[in-house]
C-alpha cells in the first residue's frame, strides 16, 4: 500500500543525520581480505512507529477503511535518515570491522584468523559489490554492468539525450584520465546558445569517454600508514591529476584521478600560471589525504614550479593560490612529460619527429641522419635495431625513474634472480636500448644489497674432468642434491637438480632428507621424462642415492648408463656443481625474509636460471631447447610509462 505523506512531510521537522559518504566507506575496508556484504530485508518495515505518531499516517481507502501504519512506511521525508541512523548506532561496537550504508551491511577484516568464521556464517569473497562498484584487497573497480550500458548508448540526437549520458559517464570520471578534456566537445554542446551539431569532433571524443571506461583502471584504495605522491598536469582546455600510492609490491597506484575544464579566463593564463592552477587543484582536491601528512612529492613537467613557492615576485593570484599550499608538506620534483621524454638521448626527439611524420621538413644533424636507419617508430613507441639481424629493441627515454623500473624488473623480482652483472646486461639488452646501458647495469647491480649480501665469493676449484658433449638436449642429464635447507612447511630440506648437460636447462624438486631411490625416480619421471623423454646417460656424483640396488635395476631396464664420477671428487661433475652454486644464491636471495618457505618459490627460481644466458653457450637455455625467449615481465605489450615516461 502506497500513499503520498505530502502534508505530514510538510510539516515534519526536517532530520539532521548525514548520509554516509561512499568514498570514506570504501577506503575503510583498504587492504582486507576478508570481505563479505549482507543486505538487510524489509528495510523500513523494521521499524516500529511511536504509538502517539500511528494517527498521523492513517490512509482512507475507496472502501471506506482507515488504515494506520504500525512500522515505518515508505513516502516520509525522515524514514531514511531514522533507518540509517538506527543501523549505524546497532552496528557502532563493530564500526572497526562493519561498514554501513543503509540496507547494505559490508564485513570486513584483515586478521586471517577471522577467515573461517565469515565464510562459514556470511560467506567469504576475493571481492564484493560494493555501492556500484567491485571491492577487493587489490582494489576497488568499476561495475562492468554499467561501463556497458554506457558503451552501448546509441549517439545523442539532443542536449538532453547527451546531458543523460554525461550524467552516467560522470559517475565514474576518477576512474579515467583527463576525463574533461575529452569530455570538452560534448559540453560544448551543452552551453546555453550552443547550435546543436554532432561534429565528427563529438563523435570522437564521444568513441573516446566510452573507450577510456572500458580500460578504466582498477584504483587502490588510500593507506594511510603509507606516503602518497601527486601528479598534475594543464592543457589549453583542462587540468588533470592524480593521488599516487605505492603499494606493497612497489608498484605505484592510481588512487583516484580528478580533471576539470578551464573557465574562460583562466584559459588565458600563461603556461606557468596554469601549472601553477592544476597544483593548486590537485591539493584541493586530495587535501583529506595529504594535510598533516608525512613529506610528500609532487612531480611537475613544467621545471619553473621548483622555486615557485620562494620566489620574490609573485602576482596577488599566485600568491593566495601558495598561501593554500603552506598547509601541506611536500617537495615538487621535476619529470619531463612526453613530448620531452626523449630529449637528452642522442638528440632522438628530432629522430621520433622525423620517423614520426615523414613528410614534415625536420632538421637532423648529421649524425642524426646517420643513424636514422636504426630507428623505427610502432605504435608510439621508439626502437632501435643495433644490427641487421637482431630484433628492434625499445628506446627508454632520458627517465631515471623508468630506467631503475626496467633494472629492477630485470634483477630484483623472483622471475630475475638476482642474477650477476653479465646476466642482467644480457635480459635488459634482449628488449630495452639506451645510451650506456651496460654502465647502468653495473652501477645498479653493485649498490644491490640483496646481491652483495648472496653473491659467490672467488675460490678454487678443483680441476675438471671433461664429458662428451651430448648431441641433443636432454641426451645426458647430470643429477644433483642441495642439503640442509631449512625444513618447510612439508618436510622437505632438499632439492633434486636435474641439468641438460647441453642446453643447461634445470629441472627442480623439492624432497625430504630420507628420500629414497624409488622417489628420486619417480620425481625424475614427473619433472624429466614427461616434459622430454628418456636420456641415454646420467651423471652423478657417488651419492648413495644414485648406486643403491633399486636405481642401477632402473637403468638396466630403460637401457641407460651410469657415468660415475672419480672417487672423493664430487667436483669431476662440474656442470652441477655451479648450477647449484648458482641456485642456493638465487634462492637465498628471494626468499632471504621468509627462509621456510624457499620450496614455494623453485618455480620462479628454475625460470630465472633456464632465462638466464650461459656463459658456456653464450644463450638461455629457454633458446636452446625452443629457439624462442619466454614472455616475461620485460617483454609483454609495453603500458604507456615505458612508452614514454613523464
């Protein structure tokens, strides 16, 4: 039964409880894992009314009845605030772990131990909806729903129709980058004695909004115990910026991005005046997370804005736009944009101009054209190809920040090692080019600590026996152990080293002390024989593992043969010997802050080994035995940062 409470509703006193602002709902579930949503039933129906106040909501109906409501209907001006006030005062105790918003009821917690209890009761997700939008310990991203109700709107044939769609597109604009400066053609159309004419200039930025929300970002959510940055920037039309946060992975996230079109006026500004503009914006808009504060950065393209705030000579707007910054404590660095992005390396911002737009007149100096044949732009993005037979390279630009991104993709994760000098060069030049590479590797690698700390230190060896060289991968594999390791989670203080003695590939198992023949075996099978088949040879040292009855009756029976090493010289297999050597460093390398759980990580071990080039074969063995490098992080589709930094 529904009924209009026009009169009661006037005469009501209006309430004074706010509503909950759904960003600072969302950035207290930041970093959980556990997350559950409810939705209460009935809504309002479970309230009760006053006694002295049921009178007042009496309907008469056709038939002659009076009726009165016993709980809250809907249609009274104050039934929504007294509805959320009464869950948030229920809910108040459990505020630290239960977030609110009407009918929706969010559970949330960090504390693993809390884990089997929701999902036994509530029910336990990697991600919930949360008021429009999906929430997660990675982050909080837009409803696909409606980016595609959004996409799929036919193009507008009114201001109204468009006022619509802006309207929705409106909702998620922190989701994409300079958002009003596509929006710019639209709004145009919007203006009080605007003449109503869908320009191909409409329909592009129209294809444009659309685009952007369907790649729209997944956002993190603000930690407070962490420092943020901000970065801005200003076009002729719009400013733009964004809150940035790195997160545990060293990864810097968007946690929203802000853009505003430009009044009249202030598109008459000069350049430095609209940086300044965008500065001032960015503060506004972030202040909540950045005043009081630890230090934080600022980066800027426009180098001026270093010394702004102690220059002398400050116009009345610059001045009070300051004065709101004196509040904040933050530091501006300077990052060149894109259109500088490749300047300082070799002059090649003529290079990417020239290659850009052939038929545009450039000027080269001379030893720009005589290099210009190595050069090739795609997509956007520079390569470089140093000879006739080797595959472009990308050019990262004159950043130091990129550059210490692409070093440390290329040494410091799990899928690199960290591996040596030689080892770095050789999977940084297989994708990226810049002057001086090699300089920057080594400079990068010896100022790693992990590296230093993990790293062989010279000793003599004892002189090898020299094997045949197999004539295929896997023909012949040497067989190796590595004790002692620390016990894991299931018992295992060993590892199993399986190595093609061509192509010094690796396979790895993890295996407890007291494994026995019948295992080793049997882990031969699963990591060895079903990738490559059966070898002709083994070598081992005089492990007891290798000479016991069961593992010669194995060979026998596959028609393999045993080659020993000289007695009380383990070192005669050699090949082993290093990649052991090698590996425990790897290995005590990544998992130097959590040592129990170094069987969990062989798997990205075994691939930074087998991506790593040889010295004795002068490739990877990933080449040697596919002729093709593995996709990794360096060499998936590049993001525009390594495209063109700033």
């Amino acid at each position: 039964m529904v009924h209009a409470f026009n009169k009661l509703n006037v005469a009501t006193v209006p309430p004074s409880t706010p509503i909950p602002r759904k960003d600072v709902l969302q950035n207290n579930m930041a970093g959980c894992t556990v997350l559950s949503a409810l939705d209460l039933v009935d809504r309002y129906y479970q309230l009760l009314m006053r006694e002295s106040d049921i009178p007042l909501t009496a309907i008469s109906t056709p038939s002659g009845m009076l009726w009165e409501w016993l709980v809250m209907p809907q249609g009274l001006s104050n039934a929504p605030a007294t509805f959320n006030r009464l869950v948030t005062q229920r809910f108040r105790p459990m505020r630290h772990f239960v977030q609110t918003y009407f009918d929706d009821i969010f559970v949330h917690s960090r504390a693993s131990e809390c884990k089997t209890a929701v999902e036994a009761h509530l029910g336990h997700h990697r991600e919930i909806p949360v008021l429009g939008y999906f929430l997660g310990k990675d982050g909080v991203r837009v409803d696909p729903e409606k980016v595609r109700a959004i996409a799929q709107w036919p193009v507008s044939v009114s201001q109204k129709d468009l006022r619509k769609w802006l309207g929705l597109a409106n909702v998620l604009l922190k989701y994409s980058a300079n958002y009003a400066d596509m929006t710019r053609p639209l709004t145009n159309l919007l203006k009080k004695d605007a003449v109503w004419s869908w320009t191909s200039e409409a329909q592009q930025a129209f294809e444009a909004i659309k685009s952007s929300l369907q790649s729209a970002p997944s956002l993190a959510l603000p930690d407070e115990d962490r420092p943020f940055s901000v970065v801005f920037d200003a076009s002729d039309f719009a400013i733009g910026c964004a809150l940035l946060q790195v997160d545990a992975e060293g990864r810097a996230r968007v946690v929203p991005f802000q853009s505003c079109q430009l009044k009249a006026a202030e598109k008459n500004y000069p350049v430095h005046d609209k940086e300044l503009l965008a500065m001032k914006y960015a503060l506004v808009k972030f202040w909540v997370h950045l005043l009081g504060q630890k230090p934080f950065v600022i980066y800027t393209d426009h180098a001026s804005l270093r010394t702004a705030t102690s220059s002398p000579h400050l116009f009345q707007r610059m001045a009070r736009w300051l004065s709101f910054s004196a509040e904040n404590n933050f530091t501006v660095e300077y990052k060149p944009g894109k259109q500088n992005a490749y300047v300082g390396d070799d002059d090649l911002a003529g290079i990417v101009e020239a290659l850009s737009v052939p038929n545009n007149t450039v000027e080269l100096t001379a030893r720009q054209r005589s290099r210009l044949h190595r050069y090739s732009v795609v997509e956007g993005l520079l390569y470089y190809q140093v000879d006739v037979d080797d595959e472009p390279r990308r050019v990262v630009p004159n950043d130091e920040d990129l550059r210490h991104r692409v070093l440390y993709e290329a040494h410091d994760t799990r899928l690199s090692g960290p591996l040596g000098r030689e080892k770095t060069y050789t999977s940084v030049a297989r994708n990226f080019w810049w002057l001086h590479t090699y300089k920057w590797v080594r400079n990068y690698v010896q100022t790693c600590e992990t590296y230093q700390r993990v790293k062989p230190a010279p000793s003599a060896s004892a002189r090898l026996v020299s094997l045949p060289v197999p004539a295929d991968c896997w023909r012949s594999v040497s067989m190796d152990f590595i004790f002692e390791l620390p016990v894991d989670a299931r018992g295992h203080t060993d590892i199993l080293v399986f190595v093609c003695r061509l192509s010094k590939m690796v396979r790895l198992a993890a295996v407890r002390k007291s494994v026995t023949a019948p295992q080793a075996a049997q882990h031969f099978v699963d990591n060895v024989f079903r990738h490559h088949g059966l070898s002709e040879a083994f070598v081992s040292d005089r492990d007891s593992r290798f000479v016991s009855h069961f593992w010669q009756h194995l060979f026998r029976l596959l028609g393999t043969r045993l080659d020993m090493s000289t007695a009380d010289h383990p070192q005669t297999d050699g090949q082993t010997e290093r990649v052991n050597r090698v590996l425990e460093d790897i290995l005590w390398g990544v998992s130097a802050a959590e040592p129990t759980k170094w069987s969990t990580l062989l798997p990205q071990v075994k691939f930074a080994l087998n991506n790593a080039v040889h010295s004795s074969t002068g490739f990877t063995p990933f080449y040697i035995n596919g002729l093709r490098h593995p996709r990794t992080q360096l060499t998936v589709p590049p993001s525009s940062n390594l495209g063109g930094g700033g």
